[in-house]
C-alpha cells in the first residue's frame, strides 16, 4: 500500500467490512465494555485480513517457534512432533483474531488455550509472555504489509484489545481449572485420610466422628457397635498371598454391606482384618442377635478368588450406648474386649459385652497403671533360677525371671502382669530394664570368681520387633562391661514367624556380637523343624510340656531323644526345662540330654538366696 492514503475512504472502506459481535454473557461483555472493544475494531481487522494471508506461513512458523521457546525456557521439551499441532492451532487462533468475528468460538477457543496452559504447566506470567509475543509477530507483519505508519498502530490497537480480550478469558479459565484441580486433590488428601485405600469404605477416624456426633445430638438414644475380625486372614495371606488376600477383603465387603442393607447400619474398615459396623437406631439384645447371626450366615458359601474358593469367617464383639461407654473411645474398648471373648467361644462367633468384662477391663486399666508406677518406683526385681548339669549337678547357666515387688499384693509372676505389659507395650522398657539389670547382676558376680556361666534373658515379641533391639543388647553389654558369651537371649518360635527372613537378619547381627541365643518353648511350634537349619541359633530348650508326662508317654521320650540327636547333628546344645521330680530327671538322662532346669533341683531365688545357696 502506498504512504499516500485518503483516511476518510479508508475510514468507510473499513466499516464496510463485515463483522459480527454476538457474545451473550454478560461478564465477557463487561470485559469488551472495559477493553473499549466496539464493533470497528473487528472491522479493522477484517480489512486488513487479506493482506496478512500473503504472510499466513511465516506468521504461523514465527508463534510456532516462540511457542516451543517458551517451553524452552520453562526447561520443558516439547517433542518437534507437536509442531504441526501447535502450527495449525496457531493458524486458526490468527484467522479468528482476524475474522472479524467475536461469538461463542471465540470463547470456546480461549477455552481450549488454557486447558493447554495448564496441561504443560504455563503460569500466569507465561500466559502473558505468550500472548504479548503472539502480537508482536503478527503486528510485525501488519507493518511490513500497511506501510502507512498511522494505518498500521490504528490496526495494532484494534489487534491488542481482542488479545487483550482472550488473555483474559484464557487466565480466567486457567484459574478455574487450577482450583478445580486443587480442590480435587484436597478431596483426595480427605478421602484417602478418612477412607480405607483397598476397600474404599470410612475408617475408624470418621466411625469416631460419626459416633461423637450422634452422642452429642441424641445423648438419649441409644445406638450399637459391631467389632469384626475376619478369621484366619493372616493364614490366607500366608497361604494365597496378599493379592488375593485383598481381593478377598474386597469382596467381603461388599458381601457385608449387601447383608446390611435393610439396616440402618454403616460399614467401617478399621485395621487390616477389622470392620467396624455402627447401628444407628435402637435395637433390643434380640435383634442384634438377629443381626450378628444374618452376618456370621454371610460366610457361609465360599468366596471365588481368582478360581479358588476360600471360606472367611467372622468373630463379632458388640458393645451399645450408653450402658457400655459415654464416648467412643470406651465404646471401641468394650466392642474390643467382647471380640476377644468371642474368638475364644467355639460356640457363638459373637459376644455381648457385659459386666465381669467391664471388671476385667477396669483391672487392666489398673494394672497398666501401676506398671507405670513400678517402672519408675523400681518395683521390679530379678529373681534367678540355676541351670545344672543333670549328672554332676554343677552350674552351667542361670536364668534372669521378673518379678513384680507389689506394694499391697506382695511377689507377683509374670502370669499376673505380662500379657497387660505385652499389650500395652510397656514391656519393652520393662525388658530392656531386665537386660541391664541381668548383665549388670552377672558381671558383678563373676568379679567375685565364684562364677563363670552365661546367664539367659527372655526378650519379649516387642523387643524383638524393635528395631533398636541389637543396640540395645550391645549397650547392655557395654554398661555392664560383661563379657558377650556370657549372654544368652531366649526367643521364642512365634516371634519370628511373622517376618523370617527379618528375623534371620536380626539374629545373625546378634551373634555378630558374640552373644548366644537359645529358641525357647522348642517344639510347640508349626514349622521349627522346617527352618532350624536356618537359624543362627546355638541351643534348643525344649518346652516343659513334653516333661510332664514324658515318664509314662513313651512318644514324648522319643519326641525329646529325637531332638537331641537334631540338635547334635546341627552342633546346638539342648536344655529341657520343667523337671520336677527324679522321675522325669531319669527319663530326660535317658534321652541324652544332659543340661535341664526345673523345680527338682532349685525354684527360681532372689538374689541374696542364690548368692548364698551357689557362690558362698
């Protein structure tokens, strides 16, 4: 075009041009309104249209190439494979600008750029980056093709407002699908917090608001627990593996949630084999009978696991508000203790909880209590018990026993405090308290050169599952200053069972140390025969219950002979515990075994009565 131009034919020429603006939505109207975006404007472009369609490739490769720069910059590679992609979306994002057309595909195109934004990640500044050098490109050609200098910044302007125009529509839209994102990921972030990830049922967090909830609304009403445990689920992990196992639980669930449905009732995944089932409305002792025994008759037809059948039963315990607990806490405990009776039941899967549980449950709240107490009052003691030579009677070991020093009830075993000190898991600083005391105990009696024997410490299922328990070892012995093969540490068959080849590692680190270790309770065991070869163990005690009858039962006689000569075979001691009478000493002797334990030959003693009765 020449520099000598007639503006107002110009002018006339341009609002000849055919252009359309038919956006309904008020807010994008407002937006024209604010950019004083009119009519003329998509005129202007319309006009100068042709003129640019001479430079239609270059325009394209030149947004193409700022597109993939942008990336660049961003450290994200596009694959040149897009090229042709982004090349014709860029070719038609310029024909809309010059179309002279502002409608609906205006909006959906603004749209489509930002979903591509927010698919590659491009920020808010990038969008802008992006826009303002798509103007610069297409304004370059706009000057190279109008040469009049006041032709070319009027239709510059006219570009700019509708860029402007989809920037905005395009931020808007990048904004709305970033919230929507977060707020999908935040749904996520709950969900995954207050539901089971296998099964997608709530879990005991939301069971413990849902429960709260009705307690502080209704105090009045009355409403019921169901604790279940799926039965054996750990032996069908074992058996099928845990895939299968999942499946299973899957399916149960669903089985449950089906039996449920004429209930006003709500299905909770609280541990791995555990549901939780709340029954919102009132319901009398006989109707959750009915209801326990609809559940218990949902196990029995098969479950089909990948073509395998497998049968999965229930044990129920039930607790109800208010007679069994004011808030959820108390009503878990008791649907907690009622399960544990109906897994001992082999008449009943379901179990009431009721007033002598409410007893046990407050005397080992009690007794967990008072450990604390013992810990810190040093309550406890050592009581030792010999380990003798049968033959010879002399000294070849010693064992550490606890025993609680009770302010009111005087000397207690373990049988009256363990299994609390077991379930609460004080009895890892129980049994650390009892290694140093041990070592401590030895150390300081073999400085008298009365006596040089291993002495043995039981390490409870806590301790050895801790992952500190060789530190622990090693920092006993080195308080104490005892020699390591002066230790030996009990274990037992079932600490090992639920990981081996943990178990295995944690052993072997044992005895790295120069400490032995001794499998207590040998025997009783599934599978001892099965890894023995395995373990790095250097003595088997075999468990008093084939002591009892071993003078009249010739089976026990050739059950412990045959482990003797296992045990020699694999160059491990044998100890037999539990004698007490010269009956059984003669029928252990029989059998070869030479090292024993028993009340025949000393009950366990506290410490001045053994250094009296062995090291005076």
């Amino acid at each position: 075009m020449s520099d000598q131009w007639n503006k107002a034919n110009w002018l006339k020429k341009v609002k000849e041009q055919p252009a359309e603006l038919s956006i309904s939505d008020h807010r994008i109207r407002r937006r024209i309104q604010l950019l004083n975006l009119h009519l003329f404007d998509l005129q202007l472009l319309r006009w100068v249209r042709p003129f640019l369609l001479r430079l239609s490739d270059e325009i394209a490769d030149a947004t193409t190439e700022f597109v993939f720069d942008l990336f660049k910059f961003q450290s994200t590679l596009l694959p040149r494979s897009l090229s042709t992609t982004i090349r014709d979306k860029n070719v038609e994002i310029t024909q809309m600008f010059l179309s002279g057309v502002l409608d609906q595909r205006f909006i959906r195109s603004s749209r489509e750029q930002a979903l591509l934004c927010f698919r590659y990640q491009l920020d808010l500044s990038n969008q802008i980056a992006l826009s303002h050098g798509f103007i610069n490109c297409i304004i370059e050609a706009i000057n190279r093709q109008v040469n009049c200098r006041e032709q070319a910044l009027i239709i510059s302007k006219a570009l700019e407002k509708i860029v402007n125009l989809n920037l905005q529509l395009i931020m808007e839209n990048y904004q709305q699908l970033k919230d929507n994102n977060d707020q999908k990921k935040e749904e996520a972030i709950r969900f995954k917090a207050y539901h089971d990830p296998l099964t997608g049922l709530p879990n005991q967090l939301v069971a413990e608001e849902v429960i709260e909830a009705m307690i502080d609304q209704r105090k009045d009403h009355s409403f019921s627990v169901f604790k279940i445990n799926i039965d054996r689920l750990k032996m069908i992990n074992e058996m099928y593996g845990r895939t299968i196992g999942n499946k299973l639980l899957i399916m149960l669930s669903g089985r449950i949630n089906a039996a449920l449905e004429p209930l006003a009732a709500e299905l909770y995944r609280i541990s791995s084999d555990e549901f939780m089932i709340l029954f919102k409305n009132r319901l009398s002792r006989s109707e959750l009978i009915d209801a326990a025994e609809l559940l218990t008759h949902t196990s029995e037809l098969p479950f089909i696991v990948d073509g395998k059948e497998i049968y999965a039963t229930y044990s129920i315990g039930i607790s109800r508000f208010p007679q069994d607990g004011a808030n959820s806490v108390q009503l878990f405990g008791c649907a907690d203790a009622a399960l544990r009776e109906a897994k001992k039941d082999t008449k009943e899967s379901y179990f009431f909880y009721n007033t002598m549980l409410h007893q046990q449950l407050m005397k080992k709240i009690c007794i967990e209590d008072e450990l604390q107490k013992a810990l810190y009052k040093q309550q406890f003691v050592l009581y030792y018990q010999p380990q003798v030579d049968a033959g010879s009677g002399a000294l070849v070991g010693v064992e550490a026993l606890l025993r609680w020093e009770h302010p009111s009830h005087g000397i207690l075993p373990p049988s009256g405090f363990i299994a609390v000190a077991e379930e609460t898991g004080i009895i890892r600083e129980i049994g650390w308290w009892v290694l140093n005391e041990a070592c401590r105990q030895m150390k300081k009696w073999q400085e008298t050169g009365a006596l040089n024997v291993p002495i043995s410490v039981n390490l409870s299922f806590n301790q050895f599952r801790d992952e500190t328990v060789v530190k622990q070892v090693a920092h006993a012995l080195k308080m104490s200053g005892l020699a390591p093969n002066r230790l030996n540490l009990e274990i037992t068959e079932s600490m090992m069972a639920e990981d081996l080849e943990r178990s295995v590692r944690i052993l072997n680190e044992i005895r790295a140390l120069g400490v032995g270790v001794s499998l207590d309770d040998f025997g009783t065991g599934y599978s001892s025969l099965s890894y023995l070869k395995n373990l790095p163990i250097n003595q088997l005690k075999i468990d008093r219950s084939f002591v009892i009858d071993i003078v009249r039962n010739h089976r026990d006689q050739a059950i412990v002979a045959a482990i003797v000569t296992l045990a020699k075979q694999l160059w491990v001691d044998v100890i037999v515990e539990g004698i007490e009478t010269e009956e059984q000493l003669r029928a252990i002797e029989a059998c070869r075994c030479r090292a024993i334990q028993g009340y025949y030959y000393s009950q366990p003693l506290a410490e001045s009565d053994f250094t009296e009765k062995y090291l005076a």
